[in-house]
C-alpha cells in the first residue's frame, strides 16, 4: 500500500501521536465490526424469507420468480435478486451475509471519501479513510432503531441496508468517473452503470427510491448553476441519467398489481399538502428522538471527525490541502443539515403515506443519513478551527487534541462489549433453529406432511412459526420444505 504523505516516517510528536491514535481507532472499530459480522452466523430463516425462499424455488428462473411476486404480492422487484445469490450460496448463505454487507460497506465507504477528498483536493491518507469509513459504519448500526432487523434478518437487510451500500458506491462512481478524462464514447456505459444502480437499489423499497430520488434532486439542483464551469457538464449527464433511474423504479413500484393485495386495507387518498406537513412532523420527532436517547453517539459521531478534522489540518503541511476558501466549507456546513432533514422527509414520505410514523428498519435510511451528516459537518469544523492560532500554541492544543482522539478512539470496543453479550442468546436460539429444522426434515423423510414442531419465540418484533398452520409464515415455512402444513403450539410435548 503507498501512504503519499509518509505515512510511517514522520518523527515530530503531534504526527507520531496522530499515527498511533488512527491505528488504535481502525483496531478498535474492525474489533467492533467484527463482531457484528461474527453474531451473524447465528442468523436463519424468519418470517418473510420463507415465503421469499419459496417463491424462487417454484419458479423457472430469478426473472418468473421476480414477475409473481410483482404481480401476486410485492411491487419491490429486486430484492429477491439478492435473496437468491444468498440461496445459491447454500447453509452459509445467511449466515455470512451480514459480515459480507459490512465488508462490502466499508469498502464502498473508504472509495467514496476518497473520491471526495481528491475532488476537494485534500490529500488523505488511507489509514485516516479508513477508519472514518469504519466508524460511519459502526455509528450507524450502533444506533439504529433496530440493528437485528437491518443486519441479522435477511428480509430487513436486502430491503433497506444492501440499497444503502449500492448507493454509496454510485456516489463514489459517478466522483471518479468526473475526475478522469471524460471521452464521448464512455457516455454510454456510464449512463447505463448509473442507470441500473438506481434502478436496481430502487426496486428495493419505497423508501429507498424516494431517498434516492431526494438526493439525486438535490445533487442535480446544486450542479446545474454550475455547468458551464469545467467539466460539471459532464458531471450532470450521469445524475441526471441516475435521477431518470430513481424516479422509475418508484413508478414501476406505484402501479404493481401486488400493492391492492398488500394494500386493500390502507385508505389512501393523496394529500400532498397533508402528506408533506405529517413528513415534516415525522422528520422533527425522528431527530428529537434521536438526541434525547442517543447522546452519547450523536456527540461521538461529531467530536472524533471534528478532532482529526483539526490535528490533520493543523500541521500546516502543503501536501496536506490546497484548502478551499473558509466561506464554502461554512456554506456547506449550514446547509448540509437543510439538506438531510429534505432527505429524510423524502424517505418517511412513503411510510407517512402507508402507514404512519415509519417502522423501526424503515427509519434506519435516516439514520445513516443523520450520522454521515453529524460526522461531516464535524469534520469540516474541525477543519475552520485548525486555521484558528488557539492562544498562540496551536502545537498544544493539537496534542491535547490528540489525548481526546486517543481516547475516544477506545469507544468501539464499548460497543464490540455490548454486542458480544447478546452472543449466547443468538446462539441458543440458533441451536433451538438447528433442532427444530432437523426435525422437519426427519419427519418430510418419514413420509410425515402435517408436521408439529416447537414454537420459538419472536426476536426483535420479528415473528416466528405460529400455532395456525393456516398462518401466512407457516404456509410459507410448509412450502419451503414441501410439506403440507407446519403448526408450533406454544407448549409442545
């Protein structure tokens, strides 16, 4: 790996200091990602992937699959592409996808920092990307309203995590692709790479495609005045194409046939008036609620990109930063929280359309949104400050700077305890799974087709096997294994 600022040869104290403290922080949050990854193992079928599972299995093919739920069920139409890649992986398909997606999410992460660095001119180095990345990631899960039903359930997890991270990597593509020599005979595959990402992490739910079509909106309405300056006509085309993808996938999802089965019981006439002023209200109870029970977090999440913000830009080093002009980084952070309260507005619309205050995985696309805001206007203040000379001995301000990244760059172990402890649970439950599937399938090879099994408890408000086999998660649960029927009573002997 090249680290372009020597990285590991600095010897003044303040670069010492700061190279221990950003190897402390990505150890401590890999340490803590890790186990999220590792707790994932324990994950199995629940509730909807049954009948996700079973709809693939008596189809011809992913594309007939995808057409009857379309049609029978569900207007989301590219979940069940993920769905089966984790089918065809097999009994570890599950299991290891949670540690996939975060792999997958830091990555796409540390590229689009980067990405965004070069476009600022702000020479980075990979150690300090990764560890933001990291951290975002980490924050992110840690608060979300629910982390079982984003990350361990695969439903929740291919609805609205999985089109986070393909966003991410749109965002970093459509960066990288403005920065290198822009030839007419790339428009092609450029447009239709951004085209099928926002199409495809679209079709993963209502409030994915709304935020996609908020932030893409916003991004167009920013770059237009500017269009004619250097190339951010080209920097236009791909999110305008983009744009084109989002407000698609809303619109295949809008006129699915499944929506009056899934549906029939909502009144839904349009109010956008109405929908707007409840979005509004919403927006406002989310963010109270978050500062009022997540403190700690939302305090985190600004002070360690402000303290790296200041000691990076602090040491007055040329190859750091050509540094843009103080007003444009004050402008940006004054609007960037404009700006994300839009976006979340845009991705409670359809649940404010639906069903009223948002679900607890329907909130998690605002949290993430909350927490790369927090972290970034914390680090553009850290980055204002450093150009402040602090009572003249701005070296001592920086190593007292970096005895408070020091740390808080221990605070994801804090989290990698926490989560540990809930490790025996999962794992007895996962066991009690294991049982209860070998007995199925005992029973199946038996000749048995109306099999009687332990009920399990729900986890995380997810639901389990009921005691009706009549239950839609029992008929689902029957057609997956090819039996007649499944019932859990509650005391079973």
């Amino acid at each position: 790996m090249h680290f372009p600022d020597n990285f590991f040869e600095r010897q003044n104290l303040v670069a010492l200091l700061f190279r221990v403290v950003i190897i402390i922080g990505n150890l401590t949050t890999l340490a803590a990602l890790s186990v999220y990854g590792y707790l994932g193992i324990f994950s199995h079928y629940l509730e909807d992937d049954y009948c996700h599972s079973s709809t693939i299995m008596n189809s011809n093919n992913i594309f007939e699959a995808i057409a009857r739920n379309y049609v029978m069920w569900s207007d989301r139409y590219s979940n069940l592409i993920f769905i089966q890649i984790t089918d065809l992986s097999g009994k570890w398909g599950i299991p290891l996808m949670p540690a996939v997606t975060l792999i997958f999410w830091v990555i796409g992460m540390s590229w689009l920092l980067s990405e965004i660095a070069k476009a600022l001119e702000i020479q980075w180095n990979p150690m300090i990307t990764l560890f933001i990345s990291g951290l975002a990631v980490l924050l992110s899960i840690l608060q979300a309203p629910n982390d079982y039903q984003i990350l361990y359930w695969r439903a929740g997890l291919v609805t609205y995590l999985v089109p986070l991270v393909l966003f991410v990597y749109l965002a970093a593509f459509i960066l990288w692709q403005q920065r290198l020599p822009f030839w007419k005979a790339h428009r092609l595959w450029i447009g239709l790479i951004c085209f099928l990402l926002t199409l495809l992490a679209g079709g993963s739910s209502e409030t994915t495609s709304a935020l996609q079509i908020g932030i893409l909106l916003i991004a167009v309405l920013v770059v237009w005045p500017q269009r004619k300056k250097g190339q951010h006509g080209d920097f236009l085309m791909p999110l305008i194409v983009s744009l084109f993808g989002a407000v698609l996938s809303i619109l295949i999802m809008a006129i699915a046939p499944g929506n009056s089965v899934r549906l029939s019981t909502h009144d839904h006439r349009f109010n956008i008036i109405g929908l707007g002023i409840q979005s509004i209200i919403f927006t406002i109870q989310f963010i109270w609620d978050t500062l009022r029970t997540l403190p700690i977090p939302t305090v985190i999440s600004m002070v360690i990109p402000f303290l790296v913000g200041y000691v990076q830009f602090s040491r007055n080093d040329p190859k750091i930063s050509k540094m843009q002009p103080s007003s444009r980084i004050w402008l940006t952070v004054l609007l960037l929280p404009i700006f994300v309260f839009i976006l979340i507005m845009f991705s409670f619309a359809p649940s404010t359309y639906a069903q009223s205050y948002p679900e607890e995985r329907v909130r998690f696309p605002a949290r993430f949104l909350m927490t790369l805001t927090l972290m970034t206007d914390g680090g553009l203040l850290g980055i204002l400050t450093s150009q402040i000379q602090l009572f003249g001995k701005t070296r001592y301000v920086s190593i007292a700077a970096m005895i408070a990244l020091g740390l808080l760059a221990f605070y994801p172990l804090r989290a990698a305890l926490t989560v540990y402890a809930k490790a025996p649970e999962y794992s007895q439950r996962a066991d009690a799974w294991d049982a209860r599937q070998q007995q199925i399938l005992s029973e199946k090879a038996q000749g048995q087709q109306d099999i009687i099994v332990p009920q399990l408890p729900g986890i995380a408000q997810v639901k389990e096997l009921d005691t009706s086999p009549t239950y839609w998660v029992n008929v689902c649960a029957a057609t997956f294994y090819g039996v007649h029927s499944i019932s859990a009573p509650q005391y079973f002997q």
